[in-house]
C-alpha cells in the first residue's frame, strides 16, 4: 500500500484535477487523479478490495479508494494539521482513474 493520509470534511472526489492540498505547515500535494484500487489490498485485509468499489443507481462504478497525487513539497504531517485547498485555473478537469 502506498502512502496514505485520512482527511475529514473535504470531498476529495469532487475536486479538480490539478488541486493542491496544502498539509500542515509546508507539505504541498498536487492531484493527479483517482486511485484505481488493486488485487493486492485483498493481500493486506480480506475483502478490502470489494468494500471499495460500488455502484450508483445507474450501474456506474463508484470507486472509494480515494486519490492520487504527487509531491510538491516535503513537509512533516501531523493529526489535526489544517488542510487548505487550492483549486486550479479553470476550466476544471474532473478527475479520472490513474
């Protein structure tokens, strides 16, 4: 599993390619997408795989696996450290599986 931070209060799926997420005092993450879950999780918990994907009322998948992104700037990140969300210029790209 990759590197993971939990957030709360920011619908992280709803935001534009491109957004930034700055963590803290000096961490900086730019988004690339989302995460498209794999086999292995099932390696890691049992059932973890299933428990991430879903459907909507229309058949369309709805991935739960959260997003990607890169690393603009390193920074220690800390429980309870703020979150600011920078949106890009528009138009907005919204986000697709990486």
């Amino acid at each position: 599993m990759g590197e993971n931070i939990t957030t709360r209060g920011i619908n992280l799926l709803g935001l534009p390619v491109g957004t930034r997420l700055r963590l803290g005092e000096t961490a900086l993450v730019e988004i690339t997408g989302l995460r498209n879950p794999c086999s292995q999780l099932d390696r890691f918990l049992p059932g973890l795989m299933a428990a991430l994907l879903d459907h909507d009322e229309h058949g369309n998948l709805i991935r739960k696996a959260g997003i990607m992104g890169i690393v603009l700037a390193d920074g220690e990140v800390k429980p309870g450290d703020p979150i600011c969300v920078e949106l890009p210029p528009e138009p907005y790209r919204p986000l697709d599986r990486v």
